[in-house]
C-alpha cells in the first residue's frame, strides 16, 4: 500500500539514460558514468516507456494544467468581462464552485488511475525505491543510480546548501537570509525630504510600479519564466539535458540558495582530458528566454573547457521567479558550489554571459574579484534605455521608476568595479543592444584616454558598417601596436594594475586616438550576427591582458 501511494504521489518521469560504467565523482555530486556502452537488447529503451493508464491519465492532467496557466494569464480580463456580464453574483458563483470542487474530484481520481499506472509497471517501481533511497539516505551510490534518470526536478534531493560551513568560513560575512549585496539606485528626487506628506504623495506611484513588475513586466523581462513557453519547450530542454549526460557525461546538481530558491545546474567536467583549456571552469549565465540545456553554454563545451550551466529562478528545474535579487542569490550559490563543492579556485573560473545574463556575470565579478575573466556576448550596459525604446514615451516615467526599483540590471556599475580582463562581443547585426557597454568600461578604466579626442575616434570605429571599414578607420591613425603597449606596460609598472588609470593625461590628440583604437580593439570583439544566432567555438576567447 505504501509503494501504491509512494507511485500515486510520485513526480513525473521523462527519461532513463542509457546505461553506462560509472566513475567516481566528486563528493555530494550526483555521478553519471563515463563510457557509454550498448545496452543488451533485453534492458529498457533510453526513454521510460508509461504503461497505457498512466500515459492517458498524464495527458489529461497536462491539458487541465494548460488550461489553468491559461486562466491564471487571463483571469484579469475573466473577472472584468464576468462582472460586466452581472455573473459574480451570489445566486450564480455557487453552483459555479460547485462544478469546480467536481472538476477537482475528477482530476484527483485521474491522478490516483495515475498511481496504478505507475505502480504496474517495474521502471516506475525501481526508479521511486531509488528516490526514496536517496531521500533517506544522501549516500554517492544511491545519487550515482539517482543520476540515471530524468524526472521533476522539484523531487531531486538538495546536493549544495548555501549554509554549508565549508562554503563560508573563508568569505567575508556571507549572505543573509534577505540575500546578497547588490547596488542600489540613486533616489529619482535627490534633496526632497523624506516627510510622511511626501511619502503619501509616492505611495500611488509606488504601487502601480509594484503591480506593473510583478505582473507584466517580469514576464517581458524573462519570457522563459512564463509556464507555456516553458511547457511547449518541454521536448527540447529534454533533448538538450540528455544530450549533456549521455554525451557530455554531465552531472546535474540541485543547489539551495539563501531565499529558498533551489537552482538547476549541470556541470560537464573536463580536468580529465588532454585538452588543457578542461582546467578552467566556465559558467554560463543564460539569456532571457535561453536554458542551459539549448543555451549557450554549448559554445564553451565546444571549445574544450569544463562548463558550468545553471536555470535563471523560475526557469525549468529553478524554482523562484527571476528578479534581480533571486537571480545574483542564485549567481552567489552557483559560484559557492563551484568553488567548494567542484574544488575550481577563483583564478580558474571565467564568467560568460549572452544578453540579460550580464546581469549575474557582472554581479559576479564585482563581489568575486579573483575570478579569472569575464566574457560578456550581446550584453547592454542599463535596462532604462532599453525599456524606453519598447515603451510608449508617455510612460517613461512609470517605466524609469519600475525597472529601478524592481528590475534594475546596472550591468556597467557592476563591471566597473571589476578589475580583472574583460572581453565585450558585439553583434553586427543586432538592433536592439546598444554601445554603451564597450564606452562606459574604456571611460572608467581609461578616463583621459577616451577624453574628447579618444572617444570620438572609437565612437567612429563602433559605427563602422564593416570589417573593412573598421580595418580603414584603424590604420588611417596609423595605430602603432608596440608603442601602445609600451606605454601600457610602463604606467602598470610604475602604478600598479588597479584601475581606473590616469594614462594619457600628457599625451597629444594623436597618440590618445591611437591608444583609444588599440584599447578598444582589444577590448571589443565584433561578430557579424544577429542577437540569437549560437556564437561560434573559434570565436570564444579569453580576454586580452598585459
């Protein structure tokens, strides 16, 4: 009886990977084999295979699902059309709530048919003893057999604790339970006195801008957080999570952050192999709508190194939703776990983020500053621009006070104060990220070189329409690379490496233009593509550092 309500209560299974000799992995990491061998042809096919009940029972409760994420979507315009009709009234909302306790009894019954598909059928059996197993005991046998199957990761037990005594005697302080530091905005009104009267005044505005990044605004920010996508998606993200384990020999991990938001990860190690580029570690920082099962964490894997990938809150596996605040407590414990739990030391750890996942990369970098570097590709430097573009100009002001009070991706504040190399890639052909990334991190690394002359030079180079009209803007000042380095190496030398530096300040015209154009071409990488088009392995490279 106790089995029947163990498959009754159960999660969903998608998959069982095929079978394969195992290797020992590091502790509290789930294993997964090494080599992949050909099953015998009596073992189970690599997806799990639900009996007929279980299969049909499934497919209703995914479509009552579906229709409930839809009403929850729509239960707004439901409500208003519903009250404008006179249908909200007693005599007609009790025998409504009487059909939907119905509906409920009928949905539980399915679900119980459900449990006696499952329990029928030997796959689903073995696999909820193994769960089980793991729950009660966190042994690396019972993860290691665990690991061998796909299910609902809201099941899978807790392999990082952001508390973890290992992860934090050596940080300085921690986060709290309210979650780590981030930059907070200047106030809008500078100087107003913060008197009851004028808080009173703010409380409307303060209200619709809650309302509006709570409901709408986080939805646009990060479409991947919206269940349907996540539902129609569904095929995909199991392919891609498969293809990791079974090909990549990935291990999945389930981390637990400070807010209680626990975060999906898969770690593909690479320390074994003879490519030496396995000793560093990449982590990926996805982009609005991209998960790290088809994200792009496939372009650092191609390139040799062990790779990191982790679900903004909210996406998949993540449980959460995706604010600033969730997403750098999410960022703080993928760093943790890679550090105490992987064995990577900072300075082997390379942050790299494609759009909105600059938002983390950059968080990282500035509360990690022994990192090794920090590749942001098709990144912004502040979502208040952005936003404006989308947004009717009769709502700037609504819009400015939302995204800083409740979205506030201060990308460039963050990279600023972070010291290590840095590599900015630009798409050629992207209309919607802007420039002023690249500008702001040479004008704070290199005030008086990109002064009047050095910023208008590279403003120029930046809006070239081509490779070959970049190459003629390049030469025509005649850039003489070794001098530049020269001059570089010498103010290092005699000043040390923290930025920002005062290099250029007695320099003429001429030699800060050519400084500006190495500096930035150093700096910046162009790729002529549009927004989602995957970056080529050939065109992931580490930064450029004296």
């Amino acid at each position: 009886m106790a089995k029947l309500l163990s498959c009754v209560l159960g999660p969903r299974l998608y998959k069982i990977y095929r079978e394969r000799d195992s290797e020992r992995a590091p502790s509290g990491v789930p294993e997964t084999p090494t080599s992949v061998t050909t099953p015998p042809s009596s073992s189970w096919d690599t997806y799990y295979q639900p009996r007929a009940l279980e299969k049909h029972a499934d497919s209703i409760l995914a479509l009552a699902s579906v229709f409930w994420s839809i009403s929850y979507y729509s239960s707004p315009f439901a409500f208003f059309y519903l009250y404008r009709k006179g249908y909200l009234s007693l005599s007609k909302v009790v025998p409504f709530s009487h059909y939907a306790g119905t509906l409920l009894l009928l949905l539980a019954g399915v679900a119980c048919l459900r449990g006696i598909g499952r329990w029928t059928n030997p796959q689903y059996r073995q696999f909820i003893t193994i769960l089980e197993a793991t729950h009660r005991n966190h042994s690396a046998e019972n993860k290691r057999q665990l690991a061998n199957y796909n299910f609902d990761f809201k099941s899978w037990p807790v392999d990082f604790h952001w508390e973890e005594p290992s992860s934090r005697k050596e940080s300085r302080g921690g986060p709290s339970r309210q979650g780590v530091a981030l930059l907070r905005p200047e106030p809008l009104h500078r100087g107003t006195a913060d008197t009851l009267l004028n808080r009173v005044k703010k409380l409307p505005c303060q209200i619709t801008s809650y309302l509006v990044a709570h409901t709408l605004g986080r939805r646009m920010l990060y479409p991947g957080s919206v269940y349907l996508l996540q539902k129609a998606l569904m095929p995909m993200l199991l392919q891609g999570q498969a293809r990791l384990v079974e090909e990549c020999n990935g291990r999945r991990a389930k981390l637990l952050a400070c807010d209680g938001n626990e975060i999906d990860t898969m770690f593909v190690d690479r320390r074994g192999t003879a490519e030496p580029q396995g000793q560093k570690l990449v982590i990926c920082c996805e982009g609005n709508a991209g998960f790290y099962e088809v994200g792009c964490i496939s372009t650092p894997l191609e390139a040799g190194y062990s790779v990191l990938g982790w679900n903004h809150p909210g996406f998949a596996g993540s449980t959460g939703v995706p604010f600033p605040q969730n997403e750098a407590n999410a960022m703080d414990v993928v760093v943790q776990f890679a550090i105490h739990r992987l064995g990577f030391q900072p300075q082997d750890i390379i942050i790299y983020a494609w759009s909105i996942g600059g938002f983390t990369a950059t968080w990282a970098a500035m509360s990690y500053p022994d990192i090794s570097a920090v590749i942001l590709d098709a990144s912004f430097d502040d979502l208040v621009p952005l936003a404006l573009k989308v947004m009717p100009d009769s709502w700037r002001g609504l819009v400015t006070r939302t995204v800083r009070q409740h979205l506030n991706l201060n990308n460039a504040e963050q990279l600023c104060r972070y010291q290590g190399p840095v590599l900015l890639i630009r798409r050629t052909k992207d209309e919607i990220i802007t420039t002023a990334l690249r500008l702001k991190l040479l004008q704070y690394r290199y005030p008086r070189v990109m002064a009047e002359e050095g910023l208008r030079v590279v403003r120029q180079w930046l809006e070239a329409s081509s490779q070959l009209e970049e190459a003629s803007i390049y030469s025509r000042w005649e850039v003489e690379e070794d001098w530049c380095l020269s001059v570089l190496r010498s103010y290092q030398a005699e000043h040390g490496p923290d930025f920002p530096w005062s290099v250029g300040e007695d320099m003429s015209a001429d030699g800060r233009r050519q400084l500006a154009l190495f500096l930035a071409q150093k700096y910046l990488h162009n790729f002529e593509a549009t927004h989602c088009t995957p970056l080529p392995a050939p065109n992931f490279q580490m930064p450029w550092h004296l």
